[in-house]
C-alpha cells in the first residue's frame, strides 16, 4: 500500500459513506422518510405497509455508496488498491455529476407524474443537486490528482 493522501478523495469517500448512513436512517424512519427524500407517494405506502421492497432498493443504494466510499478511500491508499480504482472513481465522479447537473433541468422540463411532485421540494432538490455536484467535483479532482500522480488501483 502506498503512502495515503488525496485528501479530496478522502472527503469525497466520507461523503459517500454519509449518504449511505442518511438511507440507513431512510429505512429506519420508514414512510415519512422516504416521501422526504423524493422515492415518492408509492415507495412511501409500501414501506408503511410492511413491503419488502422499497428496503431492498434502499440497501442496494446503500452498497453501492459505500463502493463509492471504498474506492475513494482505495484511490486516496487509506485501503489496499481495488481492481479498476482509477475507473471506479471516474464512473463515480460521472454518477454524481450528472445527478447534480441533471436533476434540476430533469424535472423542470420533463413531464411526468413522479417529477411534478418533485417540484413541489425544489428547495431540497437544488442543496441536493448542489451537493452532488460539489462531491462530483472531489471525486473528479481527486481522480485527476491520482492519475497525474501515476498512482491507484490496477486497470484503466
């Protein structure tokens, strides 16, 4: 293992684990949570009525944002390299960048049942959208940083 650093991967990585935490707390709290965070009037009903589904959505999301996580804290060497690091972190930065680019134009100009409930909580789409915007940022600085650097995990 290198000698860690990166510090934007480091609080991209931490950031990503927070958001996995935040869905932990989603599925705790059940349906009032999730109308919250947006997963709409229909995932909101089925966790109030015992479905076991919008729990299995919710822990994939959590996994996969805790592989954001552990990526990030492979390209920063604070675990071993990961296969794919460099490419992991790229698809990354990609994931959160468009989600914090895309989401406002998304439900601003697209017509559908889903999204016009979203307008109703632009004020939390657009800290949401800024957020994911500003740990894309991290993420595809400290990317840039790793590949620069000649370091990361093994592949692209």
């Amino acid at each position: 293992m290198r000698k860690p650093g990166n510090p934007c991967l480091v609080v991209a990585g931490w950031c990503s684990v927070s958001i996995a935490a935040l869905h932990v707390a989603i599925i705790l709290g059940g349906g009032d949570w999730y109308r919250f965070v947006g997963a709409g009037k229909n995932m909101a009903a089925m966790a109030e009525n015992g479905s076991w589904i919008p729990m299995g959505l919710t822990l994939t999301i959590i996994l996969i944002f805790l592989m954001f996580g552990l990526y990030a804290f492979s390209g920063a060497g604070y675990v071993r390299s990961l296969p794919f690091t460099k490419a992991a972190l790229v698809v990354t930065s990609c994931v959160y960048l468009t989600r914090g680019i895309g989401s406002i134009p998304v439900i601003v100009f697209v017509e559908h049942p889903y999204l016009a409930d979203m307008t109703t909580r632009i004020v939390f789409v657009f800290v949401s959208s800024v957020l994911s915007l500003i740990i894309g940022v991290l993420y595809g600085i400290g990317t840039l940083a790793l590949w620069a650097n000649g370091a990361g995990g093994k592949g692209p």
